[in-house]
C-alpha cells in the first residue's frame, strides 16, 4: 500500500527530500493536498536537492497532487472501481481517489452529477455500476448518495461526505453525520473530503477477495 504524502502541512523542501527517498528506494510517491504553487516550488527544490534530475514528476491539478513516477498499469485482476460524485463540487475528491486507486493498479470509472435531487440520472447508470467490484460515493449537502447506492446495489459502498454545501451543512459535517446514522447496512464511511482513504478501504476489500 503506497503511503500518502500529506502536502499541505510540508514544506517545498520536506516533500522534495520525501520524494527522493522514496525513489532510493524504488517506491512510488504520491503527495496530496498541494496547490499549484507549492507544486511549482517542490519543482524548485528538487532542482537544488537533486542537481542531476531524474525523479520524473506528474502533476494532478485536480486531484491536488504529485505523483513520481507514473502509476503502474491497471491489474485486471484487481476489478474495477466506481467513483460516484453527487455533483461537478464532487470532483476533486473523486479525482484524488481516483488517483489513488490507480497509483495501486486499480482501474476506475468516474460518474459525476447523480446525486440524490437528479435520481433519475443515477438510475440511468445503474447497470453500468453493476461490473464495478466496489463503489466509492462522494457527497456533500445532506450526504444521502451513499445510502441510495447501498439500497440499489449488492457491491461494498463508501461514503465520503464532501465539504460543499449551505451554512448547515457545515463544511460536510451534516454530510458526514448522515452517513454515519445511514439505515442502509454495511455502509463504509471515511472521514470529510478523504478520497485518499476512501481509496485505500477499497484496496483492502480488492486484495482481500482478489485470486491468489
């Protein structure tokens, strides 16, 4: 499982230094919550700390983060993952657990805009979602994407309340709580805008059923 980098609270120099370590060691490195201009900067050092070059570097603007070196391909035998976004606020917490998946050769589709108040165009891709061995739903505002997946499909479903919504929403905490209180069974949730653990909960439903 490829440890995360969390970006924002590291400086330029601390995520530089990180990424070379971990290409010494042959190990991929995937650094999260950076901006464009931390990116930029991280850049700047790395031209410093490490005067010959080489770390291949891949900037993911709207996953908000860095990855060295390219993810590896997609495993088949790992299946497939469906990412689900309530709405176009969605996408950049899909995006960075899309991003993680595929740093660990999972595969996965994104399907934006079916949150609960359009039903009808999450009805639309029900079929489609049945080949996915796993769902990662993300949604703030009430936070119900989650619980209508587990009651329409059989596969493992994790809810990730998104910070978006009015002032009661409370940066996904009416999102997060109603999730948590959902009276669908088995429902997995990860902590606010979390696409990176939301990822890793469905690396570990993967492996574990995936053929020896």
């Amino acid at each position: 499982m490829v440890e995360a980098i969390w970006g924002q609270d590291k400086s330029p120099a601390q995520i530089a230094a990180i990424l070379l370590e971990l290409r010494q060691a042959g190990e991929l490195g995937l650094v999260t919550r950076v901006t464009p201009a931390k990116v930029r900067a991280v850049i700047r050092e790395l031209a410093q700390q490490d005067p010959e070059g080489g770390l291949p570097l891949q900037h993911h603007p709207e996953a908000r983060a860095l990855v060295s070196p390219a993810p590896p391909a997609a495993n088949p035998a790992l299946g497939e993952v469906a990412v689900l976004g309530g709405g176009s606020s969605d996408r950049t917490v899909a995006a960075e657990a899309r991003l993680a998946l595929a740093c660990h050769g999972v595969a996965s589709q994104l399907v934006l805009d079916v949150g609960v108040a359009g039903l009808h165009r999450l009805l639309d891709q029900l079929e489609g979602l049945r080949s996915a061995r796993v769902l990662i739903a993300c949604a703030g505002m009430e936070g119900a994407l989650p619980t209508v997946l587990a009651g329409l499909l059989p596969q493992p479903v994790i809810g990730v309340p998104v910070s978006v919504g009015y002032g009661v929403s409370a940066g996904g905490m009416a999102a997060l709580h109603g999730m948590l209180a959902s009276c669908a069974p088995g429902l997995t949730v990860v902590n606010i805008d979390n696409g990176y653990g939301a990822a890793m909960a469905a690396l570990r439903i993967l492996q574990a059923s995936a053929p020896a």
